[in-house]
C-alpha cells in the first residue's frame, strides 16, 4: 500500500509529540528534582532548629533540677530507663557520660525502646557531667577522680562545699599536681583543644549527634572527622536493644556546622549561672 501524503502527514505530527513530551517530561523532573531538594534542606532545617529548641529545654530543666534537688543529675544508662542513674538521690553517678535523664526531668519527647530522649534524627541526646571530685568536708579538688570524694556537680554536700571554698572554681588543684580542668568539662574547636577554648569549667553538657549518627551506629570509630569521632566516643555501650557510642574524655568540640563531616549540635552548662539559680532557690550558700 502506498503512503499518502495524510499518513507522512500524521507520521511527522506523532513524531513531533513523542519529542515535545519527552522535552516536557524532562522539564517536570528537573522541576520536580529541584523541589525534592527544597523539600529536603527546609525538612533539615526544621530538624535542625527543632533540636536546638529541645537542647534549650533541657538545659533549663537541668537547671531546674538543680534548684530543686541542690545539684545536678546523674546520666541516664542504656538500662536505666530513662532516669539517673543511679535513681537514689545520692549524686554518686553509675557514669558521668551518658544520656539525658529525661524521665528524672519529666521532660515529654519521643523515646527509643530503652527510654531515652530522641533528638529529630532518633538518636539519644548525650548528656555528660564533670568527672572532678570534691572533698566534702573542706570543698578542696580531690588529685584524682578515682580517690575519695563526691562528683562536685552532682553531690548536694560537694557542691556546697565547693562554693563555700572557691566558688571562682580556679583551675589549678590545690595540690598543684593536677588541674581542674583536667576534670571539669572543655569545650573547643578542635578535637585537641589546641584552637579557641570555649570553656575549661563548664559542669555538663548536652549533646544531639545530628544527621550522620547511623554512621556510628555500629562502630563507635566509624567516623571520618575527628571531632566528631570526639564527640561520639569510642566506648561501646550495649543495652538489649542497641549499641550506643559515648565519650569517654572530657573534651567535647563545637565547630562551623557542615553536612559532609560536622553536624553535631552542642550546649553547655555555666557553673556561674548554676551558682545564681542554686543562690535564687535558697540551695547555698
């Protein structure tokens, strides 16, 4: 059958629609491409800001218990359901790196199985506490963390005996063989502290691992950035439902947010402000 000028007619008009869809085609999906993108950076943004604003909460709920109880809590444990740890009252912590004890603070948010406070990212907030120790009886540095002594910050007696001695907390022990900074908590640029110091006397800090946590999830050295990997810690914490990273020094570092290698979010704790509140609540002196 021989082709008529109608059907070359109609061969070119089929032609010409499969191109001018496959041209629009190609513009909705670069459309669609740059939206998913939009969608995702402002659901990141949210996040992020979200976990800043939780981070604000807590630290005011730390304060809080502080006013109430005259010191500040013990870490939540992967065990320990949420609460310090121990839950006695007594101040004499399981561990001073740990979690948020959320169920001590009667903070509402979303929890994990092991009933730890989950930032936007489903990770367990990290909540650490300074590891120096105080002699009761005379509020002097005690030279090591593993002698005699109470943790300053979470004892009631310690604290109070540390304010009442030197509430300037110097940074060099009394014995002059150790410094207290070597025990209160440093916050930093840099995994070694040897950039800007933000702070060498802070009594606790919170923590929220960001986006990349399921990078460290299973490996506590699995991180690529150092400060992370500072951070993070490489001490394995295991409870019956999950492996958990914690710190195990008492550097933590704060630097220039950046996707790819440093999305941790950080706040900490002032001594001076826990002393104003523990001062306004009739705690000391």
């Amino acid at each position: 059958m021989l082709a008529t000028p109608m059907m070359h007619v109609i061969n070119k008009s089929r032609g010409f629609s499969l191109i001018e869809m496959a041209v629009v085609m190609l513009i909705m999906g670069s459309l669609l491409s740059g939206l998913l993108v939009a969608l995702t950076q402002t659901s990141d943004n949210t996040r992020i800001t979200t976990a800043k604003s939780q981070l604000v909460k807590i630290e005011e709920a730390l304060y809080a218990f502080a006013q109430s109880h005259g010191r500040l809590p013990c870490p939540a444990t992967s065990v320990s359901g949420g609460y310090e740890s121990p839950d006695d009252g007594t101040g004499d912590c399981t561990q001073t790196h740990g979690f948020v004890p959320g169920a001590s603070l009667s903070l509402y948010s979303r929890l994990n199985a092991d009933g730890l406070m989950l930032d936007p990212w489903s990770n367990p907030y990290r909540y650490s506490v300074a590891s120096h120790k105080v002699d009761p009886s005379d509020g002097q540095f005690v030279e090591s963390t593993d002698a005699s002594g109470e943790y300053t910050f979470t004892n009631p007696e310690a604290l109070s005996a540390l304010f009442s001695d030197d509430s300037s907390i110097d940074l060099n022990a009394t014995d002059g063989s150790e410094n207290a900074a070597d025990h209160l908590l440093n916050i930093c640029d840099s995994y070694d502290c040897s950039g800007d110091i933000y702070s060498q006397i802070s009594p606790a800090i919170v923590l929220s691992m960001g986006p990349n946590w399921p990078n460290m999830i299973n490996d506590c050295e699995n991180v690529t950035n150092t400060d992370e990997v500072e951070n993070a810690g490489a001490v394995e914490e295991v409870s019956p439902n999950e492996t958990y990273c914690l710190s195990n020094t008492n550097i933590f570092v704060t630097t220039e947010y950046n996707e790819e290698n440093f999305d941790d979010i950080i706040i900490w704790l002032s001594p001076y402000i826990l002393f104003s509140r523990l001062i306004e609540a009739a705690q000391l002196p």
